[in-house]
C-alpha cells in the first residue's frame, strides 16, 4: 500500500478523496451508459467525456500515464 502512495506521490487522505471522485465518476459512466443503451438519443456522448475527464484528471494529479516507462 504504502509503494503505490508513494509511486504515484500521494498522501493517504489526497489519494483517498481522489479514489472517490473518481469512483463517483464511475458510477455515473455507468449510470449514463445504461439509459444511452436503452435510449441511443440520450447521453449521446456523456460516458466517454467521463470516462475521459478520469483519465485526464488522474495523469495530472498523479502524473501517471504519461511517460509509461
């Protein structure tokens, strides 16, 4: 545990709220997702902005992904 907080140069609580952000996110891509399946005409693009904002927001914050070594 204490590896990866330092891996991605984190603290417990930072990482903490950043995990449940990031989870809330998630629910959300799967909330969207499940009405677009049903209804094609709403949340046209909502999951994939979402599942993206995550990507983009953990590369900043935790500079990961970026120079995947």
């Amino acid at each position: 545990m204490i590896k990866h907080l330092k891996d991605v140069k984190a603290g417990y609580l930072k990482h903490f709220l950043y995990a449940t952000y990031f989870n809330i996110i998630a629910l959300l891509i799967f909330i969207t997702g499940t009405i677009h399946a049903f209804f094609p005409w709403w949340f046209v693009e909502t999951p994939y902005r979402l599942a993206k904002l995550i990507v983009t927001e953990a590369e900043q914050v935790f500079n990961i992904g970026v120079s995947d070594d």
